[in-house]
C-alpha cells in the first residue's frame, strides 16, 4: 500500500501505548482512558458499549476488582 492511501492515525501510537497497562496478564485500557482519546465522557462510552455488547466477544472486557482499582 502507497503511503497516500495509509490512514492517519489521529491519536499519536505513544499516547495509546501510554494508556496500556498489565492486569491479570493482560493488556488492558481502562475505560476512562479510551473515553478520553475518543473525546467523550467515561459514562457516554460504557452506555454504547453496552447497547452493543453483542459486538464484543464475551472475553474483551471485564470489571476491576477493588484492590485491581487502588493499585
């Protein structure tokens, strides 16, 4: 693919790599995070993930613990 048809990324890949953490031996983005790159608010993202959450396979998202949440 000719660098003219490449798409942009609008987020920088350092930024993103930034946001990623290990929990449970897995990279993970929580979701505040990704609300804040797509620009909206955390509550707004968790609405549509669950009005779709067919599209997501059971194993892409889990809820933190509270210790997970305090570490």
């Amino acid at each position: 693919m000719s660098e003219n048809n490449k798409e942009k990324s609008l987020v920088p890949d350092d930024l993103i790599a930034s946001r990623i953490l290990f929990i449970r031996d897995q990279k993970v983005m929580i979701d505040s995070d990704i609300a804040e790159l797509y620009g909206v608010e955390t509550k707004r993202l968790n609405e549509q993930v669950k009005r779709n959450s067919s599209r997501f396979p059971s194993n892409f998202m889990f809820e933190l613990t509270k210790e997970e949440k305090h570490r």
